[in-house]
C-alpha cells in the first residue's frame, strides 16, 4: 500500500473524531484476557456531570462525544508548534458534536451528528449556535440537549487533539480511498503526489487529523482544481468524518483481534488522555463493545451515521449564518435518540415491492445511478430504468400526489438523505430518486423488513475512469476521477 506523503506543517484548526467507535473495537480484544481491564478504564479521567439516569447493563443508552480543540495539554514548545497554545488559540470550542445510540441486545449503533451551526436555545444563554454551549461547559451541551431536544444523555466521552493523533499514529496509521488529488490550506491536508493514481493511502495521525478537519477542500477534476462541497462546508466534514470513523474503528477491530498486544497498547497510549463521566463503568464499556463488534466499514447497515436535518436559517448580526431543524425530518431522526426500547420498530408504510423507483445521476459520479439502482432492486424495490440529470447538490425524491407515503419509504433507504418534492411529471414510476452529490450508499433503515428473493440485477459495473499519465495531472476536459470505493481499502 502506498504511504501518503505530505510536507510536516503546523497543524491548527479543529476537530471531531469518532472515538466511541474506537474504542469498543480495541476492547475486544483485550476483555476476557487483559485481568487489568478495570484499572485500564480507572485510569480515564473524569468529568463531574449530572447525566441522564443510567439504563441497564443489556439496555439502549445515549453516549455524547464531543470533539474539542482545548490545547491545556500543550506542555513542550514541539507541541506548541504542532497545535498552538491555550492563550493563542481562545480556550476550547468544539466543532462536531455527536450523540451515538447504541442497543447492546440488538448489538447495533445508530450515531447522529449536530452541526456546530444549529441555531439552539440554551438554558440561560437564550439563541445561540450549539458550539456555544460547549465554550461554557460539557454540562451545558447535555442540558441543551435534553431541553430543546428532549434527548437524554447517560454518558460523555471527549476527545482532543493529542488523542486522535495518538489513536491514528498506535495503529501504524489508517487507509483511505482517495479518489482525486486533494488540497486544503487551511487545514494543513495537501495530498498532490507526483505520480498520482486513485487508490488507497495510508494517514498517519497529522495526516488523518487534517483530512478530518477539511472544510475548504479542493479536488483537482477535469482539469483544474475545483472547490468541492462549499454548499454546506460543515456538513460535508461530516461526512468525511463519519467515512474515517469506519476506517478507524474497522481496523482498531481487526488489529486487536490478531494482536491482543496491539490492542492493549492503543488502549494504554490513549485512554489516560481521553475524558468520561464520571459515572462511566465497565458495564457500560461493555454495552459499546457488543453494539459495535460487528461493525463492518463496507457495510453501511452496520453503523448507521446519519446528520441531523438541517436547512440554512435567516443571517442575524448576532448569530450570523445559522441552520435550523428540517421537519419532519429531523423529528424522525431524534425519536431514535428517544428510543430505549431494545430492538427496532416494525416498518410502517408501503413495502418495497410495491414501489417502483426511477433513478437519476446528479452526482457527478460515474455509475451511481446503477449502482443505486441494483442496491435497491436488492432492498426489494421494483426497478423503473435510471437516467441522468444536471449536478445536483442535495438528493431529492420526487413522487406524485399520493404516492408520499412511498416517497418516505424510499427516502428512508437513502442513508439519511433526501429531500421529498412532490412532482406531477413523475409518470413512468411511484418516485424518482435524483442522486445528489451528498449521496453516499443505499442504507436499509433498522426497522426495514428482510427483502424477499430477487432476481440479480444486470446494471453494468461503472468503468474505471482514465487516469492522467505518470507525472502529469489529469488532462483538461478528460474523464473524471473515479467515485470514491470504499471497499478498494
């Protein structure tokens, strides 16, 4: 595999990482046969926070994870020079939040993104943005939550700079499909090998910390760089985050299960670093470690990652730009969040056999509509041809009037996007799908129905796109990079 190379650079900036994930996988491979485990979760330290009553040991529970950009462990003028100071830098602000569901009978996760611009009202505080409660306290974001949200927290993980990198750097680093060369000032990432080909590359912590953190990312495609996903910046470091989230937790699983060693020493390097509640126990380490154990990154079904639906709120000079809820879909997101009954609910609505789906490409990505097309065809949906249509940022489903309860079924496969617009030229199918470029996979919701025996689809695969000669970047006006494959890694 080849190592991806980039200039040592200062790195600033903030972060958010899926540590939760992690963690469960380096577990497992140390419980059961490291007697230390115990003194090894002694050893986090710990936050003072009135969370949620705890649930029990085989029951659903909130976790909060927040990523913070505090640089109070910089001690050494190296680590001053690689993350700044405390004073230089204004204290801590966080830039993701995260809330992960997990249900250990059911051994499933179910992790919900807020984006740091979501117009909130905390208590005491009134109209903010919900970063804003995490400059006061953790204690502020968990009362936030419970108040404008009404979902419960029952515990908190928080995790900085020096973590990240250390979990990234004790794993030898982690591999990435990177589909285009790729460049952001701001951040520090600037992936532009000389001989560069798509493929999988290794990120050692600095790299991976950058890459996560990319909000003005520009990609080199037909021809010349592009800034990519500017539309929402934020939301799509979202999903560059939850993407490294499967990497890193996939491969913390696989490393500790081959080597209880490895496993033990990610575990030592990086747990008197992180920060927990302070009523976190081992029972509840357990119930991360069976809702994660099966989590498979070429598997989307196995770790649902989802962003709270949000669309662009008015500007204000106190504020400036905020996002706010986007009903009803942001409703369907928190009542998960709500939800502690262990297992999930029965499907409701039309099932997919009876509704045919019409696929059109908007993203931009060679073949997507035929792909997406076959993995619904696998869900069970009845095929009605695909088609191509002009860029498109945000996935849309269309439907005809009285054919929304469709809409909905379909949307709910779409991996938590989807905007529903009802559209009268919507003739030779029930709903026509038109792939944005946030479009990810096709996702089976948690209450889907097993679909029954289909026939194999037919799409053809999507071909490879050319690739520009060695030394040489890609010719203007040639093919573009091919989608991102996550399965190459």
């Amino acid at each position: 595999m080849r190592a991806l190379r980039i200039p040592a650079r200062v790195v600033l900036g903030r972060f958010a990482v899926a540590l939760a994930v992690t963690l469960p996988m380096v577990l497992v491979g140390i419980v059961g046969v490291n007697v230390l485990i115990d003194q090894k979760i002694a050893s986090i330290p710990r936050v003072k926070l009135k969370t949620a009553q705890d649930t029990n040991p085989g029951g659903p529970a909130n976790f909060l994870l927040i990523g913070s950009d505090s640089r109070a462990f910089v001690q050494t003028p190296d680590q001053a020079q690689a993350f700044g100071s405390q004073a230089t830098n204004g204290g801590q602000h966080s830039d993701t939040l995260m809330v992960i569901h997990v249900d250990p009978a059911q051994q499933t996760g179910y992790l919900v993104s807020f984006p740091r611009d979501l117009e909130v009202d905390i208590p005491g505080m009134g109209k903010q943005k919900i970063n804003a409660a995490y400059d006061v306290s953790p204690q502020k974001v968990i009362d936030t939550l419970a108040q404008d949200f009404n979902v419960p927290i029952q515990h908190y993980f928080e995790v900085d700079f020096q973590s990240f990198q250390g979990i990234v750097d004790a794993m030898g680093g982690v591999q990435i499909y990177i589909p285009a060369p790729a460049r952001d000032a701001e951040s520090g990432f600037n992936f532009v090998p000389f001989n560069f080909h798509p493929g999988c590359f290794l990120l050692n912590g600095a790299q991976a910390l950058a890459y996560a953190r990319s909000r003005t990312l520009e990609e080199y495609i037909d021809g010349r760089w592009q800034v990519t996903g500017q539309d929402a910046p934020d939301l799509h470091r979202i999903e560059r985050q939850q993407t490294f989230l499967r990497r890193l937790g996939a491969q913390a699983f696989k490393q500790s299960v081959n080597d209880p060693l490895a496993a033990n020493h990610i575990v030592d390097k990086t747990f008197p670093k992180l920060k927990a509640d302070n009523s976190l126990s081992r029972d509840d380490i357990n119930k991360l470690i069976r809702s994660f154990r099966k989590v498979d990154p070429n598997d989307p079904n196995s770790l649902q990652t989802v962003t709270l639906p949000t669309v662009v709120g008015p500007t204000t000079p106190s504020l400036g730009s905020v996002l706010q809820l986007k009903e009803p879909d942001a409703e369907l997101v928190l009542a998960r969040l709500r939800d502690f009954n262990s297992g999930p609910p029965k499907q409701q609505g039309p099932k997919p056999a009876q509704i045919r789906v019409h696929v059109f490409n908007g993203s931009a990505s060679n073949g997507a509509a035929s792909t997406a097309s076959a993995d619904l065809q696998k869900q069970g949906f009845v095929t009605a041809g695909v088609g191509n249509h002009p860029r498109l940022a945000a996935t849309e489903v269309h439907y005809r009037r009285g054919s929304q309860d469709k809409a909905k079924v379909v949307a709910s496969y779409l991996g938590g996007v989807g905007k529903l617009v009802e559209d009268k030229s919507v003739v030779d199918a029930d709903v026509n799908v038109v792939l944005g470029t946030n479009f990810k996979a096709v996702v089976a919701p948690p209450n889907a129905t097993a679909p029954a025996a289909s026939t194999p689809s037919t799409a053809p695969a999507s071909a490879p796109a050319s690739t520009a000669a060695p030394g040489k970047a890609p010719a203007k006006g040639g093919a573009q990079a091919p989608p991102a494959d996550p399965t190459q890694c």
